[in-house]
C-alpha cells in the first residue's frame, strides 16, 4: 500500500520551513496529495473583555482568514511542483482533538506533527498536546524535528518480537511495513534494530542460577536471535545482515546510542496502549527517548487501535 494521503499539522506563529520541506519530498516521492490543516485558535483574542460578541465574532473571521492567507503562501511551493495540496482550518480550543477530528475526517495515511527545540543542548519540550496527540492520532504519526533528512533517507525499524501485548509479531509488522514504506518513499535504505537486556549478575541471588549465569545468558541471547531471524524472514534479512543491528542493553539507552551510531534520519517505532498507573510508573519507550533522540520518529499502533477522541 502507498502513501496517498498526507495530512501535514500547521501551528500559526511557528517557523514550519523544514516540516514542509519534508512533507514535499514525501510527496514527491510517493504522488500523494498533501492537505495543510492548522486549528488557529487565539487564546488571547478570545479571552478580551473589551469587545462585544459581534465585534468579537468579527475579530475571530478576521485572524482566520489571516490564518488562510499564511496557509495559501505555505501552499505555493507545492504548487509549483505539481504536487497536488488543499488547505484547511479551524477555531477550536483544544488543539489536539481539532487535529484527531481532522484526522478522522480526512483519512490521511500520515500525520506530520512538528516538535519544537528548546535549548541549545538540542533538547525538545513536549507539552501535554504534544503527548495526546501520541497517544490518540490514529494513524502513523511522524514527529518532526529541526533536523534536516540526509539525501538517502536511513530509516530504521525499531523491533521487539517479545512486546507485552497480544500480538506482537503483528505490531513489528505493521513497523516494519512502515519503515519500508518509507524507505521506499525517499529512496532510502531499510535499516532494522533490536535491543534485549539480560538480567545483570548483581541481580541473580539463587546460587543455583548463579552458577549457570553464562548459560543463562547463552540462552537469552538465542531466543531473541531466532525471535528475530523468525520475523525478518519475509522481508529476505536476517540477524547477519549488514542491515541488522541487535544490542544487548536497556531499550531506550540502545536505542539512543543506535540513532546516533547509525545515522538515522527516521526511527519507527510502535506504541502500545497502556494504563494511566503503569505509564506513570514504568514510563514507555517513547517517553524515555523522544526528548534526547536526534531523529524524526514516526509512531505507529497496532491495527484495530481506535481513538478515544470521536468525530
């Protein structure tokens, strides 16, 4: 399945040269059609005491055809490449259901998403929209970041043939899928990787174990190798493949290290839902590595996921 439909998130106010630029190039590369959608909603506007509700009703059709004009400039450069694109916006308080509403409607296959840098170490905020939209959008979300793509686009998958849900090898699939899809896309390489954690020596207190630690070891190691020989299979790699990349540390710190090693302009990745109380207590993989990562990550979620936000 192609990429048709791109669904590209405008925040007014923000410099959005480089998720546009990307939005082009993945456009480019797949013919698809791309729709600019930003929610404009003005907090200070709307919480004026100084006008009336007509004076105010004018001054909310005032700034959104503001919004409009902005969004038909950001437009043109599509247009000149012939890519096909449309333009839409709203006035809604919350911004991230206004999104998920869109997304809803429009069906794209992929949302854009920007995520601001904040410091000059290179680290990113991420306020509490930021995190629903994570959590609710119901398609593929790609988190931009201010870091331009390399010519050859090296996207990596980031696997776990032992996810904690149902189906796991479904879920790969459907990263996996992504991840080529992608590549695909901007012409790239598919690149895979896989990170399991023994548990330490420091950790085993049965002498009996103890003992056979090495063995242990041994043991972990191979079923995660043929866990993952087992899913690569259809898509003609294996755990040797040049491609293929397995370490044997804590997720998000291998996944961090990995990125950076590998030089990965996009990592995807998939989210699993969880409760409020195990997120608060364990964190996701997600949350522990999009604020250090130097990539764009695109998340993806199992297929039958519905989101909680409705039309």
């Amino acid at each position: 399945m192609d990429i048709g439909k791109i669904l590209v998130n405008i925040e007014h106010g923000k410099d959005c040269s480089l998720i546009l630029e990307k939005a082009v190039r993945l456009a480019e590369g797949s013919g698809a059609k791309v729709e600019l959608f930003c929610c404009c909603y003005n907090t200070s506007l709307r919480n004026t005491y100084l006008l009336d509700q007509e004076s105010l009703l004018k001054a909310e059709h005032g700034y959104m055809h503001k919004v409009e004009a902005e969004l038909e400039r950001l437009a043109e450069p599509f247009k000149e490449l012939g890519i096909d694109v449309d333009l839409d916006l709203c006035w809604q308080r919350h911004r991230t259901e206004a999104v998920v509403r869109k997304v809803l409607r429009y069906a794209p296959d992929i949302l854009l998403h920007q995520i601001e840098q904040h410091s000059r170490l290179g680290h990113y905020i991420f306020d509490q929209s930021d995190w629903q939209l994570i959590r609710e959008c119901p398609v593929p979300l790609l988190l931009v970041k201010q870091k331009p793509w390399s010519d050859g686009g090296h996207v990596a998958a980031a696997v776990d043939p032992f996810h904690e849900c149902d189906s796991p090898a479904a879920l790969d699939k459907t990263i996996l899928e992504w991840a080529r899809r992608m590549v695909q896309t901007l012409e790239g390489d598919l690149k895979v990787m896989h990170s399991f954690n023994v548990l330490p020596h420091s950790a085993i207190f049965d002498e009996h174990l103890v003992t056979d630690f090495e063995g242990m070891q041994r043991k972990v190691r191979a079923e995660h190798v043929a866990a993952l020989g087992q899913l690569l299979e259809p898509y003609g790699l294996t755990t040797d493949s040049p491609a293929v990349t397995l370490k044997e540390k804590e997720t998000h710190h291998a996944i961090l290290e990995y990125v950076d090693e590998a030089h990965i302009d996009i990592l995807v990745v998939g989210a699993i839902a969880r409760g409020l109380l195990d997120r608060i207590l364990v964190g996701s993989t997600i949350e522990r590595i999009l604020d250090e990562l130097h990539a764009d990550l695109m998340v993806v979620k199992s297929a039958g996921f519905v989101s909680s936000i409705t039309e």
